[in-house]
C-alpha cells in the first residue's frame, strides 16, 4: 500500500501558506487599494468613470493586477506542489516557499504603480521550476516503468 512521505506535512503548509499569500496579505492589499482610490465593488478594475485621477487609476490597476496575475497562476502552482511533493516533499516545500516569497516580492513591485517593479519577484521562477522539473521527473520514471512492464 501506498502512503505518503512522512514529510509531506511540509507540502500540505506551503498550500497554506499559499492561501495566506494569495487570499490574505494580496487580497488585503486590494481593499486597502480600493478605498485609498475609493474604487468600488463590483469594478474589477478602476475605469475613468469611477477614478477620474489617471494616476490613482493605475495605481489601483497595478495592485489588482498584481492580485489577479497570482491567482491565474496559483492553481497550477499548487498542482505542481503537490505532484512534486508525492515523491520529494523537503524539496518541493522549499521550492514552494521561494515561489511565495517571490510573489509577495511581486506583489510589492507590482503595488508601487510601477508595473516594471513586479520584476523583482522574478525569484518565484526558481521555485516554479524547480517543481516543474521534479514533477517532469517523476511523470517520466513513472512512464519508463509502465512502459517496462
């Protein structure tokens, strides 16, 4: 019978830390914007209409796009954590811990107004590939092991 590692408990807090990341400090940092730039629900984002200053339209652009990039990403980001973490989980909750510091380093850039700042979460990368290499590595031993049979 199968189990999972021992130390899959790590997996299972780095998808919480996910939510924390994701649903918590950004989704925070959105209500602060929308009443700093008195942009209300249900805009999804701050139009002419309801935020006449250019200026804080982008600004409060940039703190929802920053938001919205992370959650089109975050599903496939926590597929990846788990399926890596089946078979290497120290590995893959270290990977994903470096993916959520880059995204609140993105997160941070991106909220400044300055969309060029996002850049500076660029470090989720090493995370994001880091899980998709172990995760490319176990679907193809696990492949070379069918076809062996």
């Amino acid at each position: 019978m199968n189990t999972l590692p021992k130390e899959f408990g790590l997996v299972a807090g780095v998808v919480v830390g996910s939510w924390i990341v994701h649903h918590g400090y950004m989704a925070v940092k959105v209500l602060q914007a929308r009443k700093k730039y008195n942009v209300a629900y249900p805009a999804l984002y701050a139009t002419a209409e309801e935020c006449p200053n250019p200026e804080h339209r982008k600004a409060f652009n940039c703190v929802q796009r920053g938001h919205q990039n992370s959650l089109e990403n975050q599903p496939i980001f926590l597929a990846l954590l788990v399926t890596a973490g089946l078979k290497h989980p120290i590995t893959a909750a270290a990977a994903g811990v470096v993916y959520l510091v880059g995204r609140v380093l993105y997160m941070k850039g991106y909220s400044t107004g300055v969309p060029d700042k996002r850049l500076r979460g660029s470090l989720m990368y090493v995370g994001l590939f880091t899980l998709i290499g172990i995760a490319c590595k176990s679907g193809v031993l696990s492949a070379l092991a069918v076809l062996q049979k």
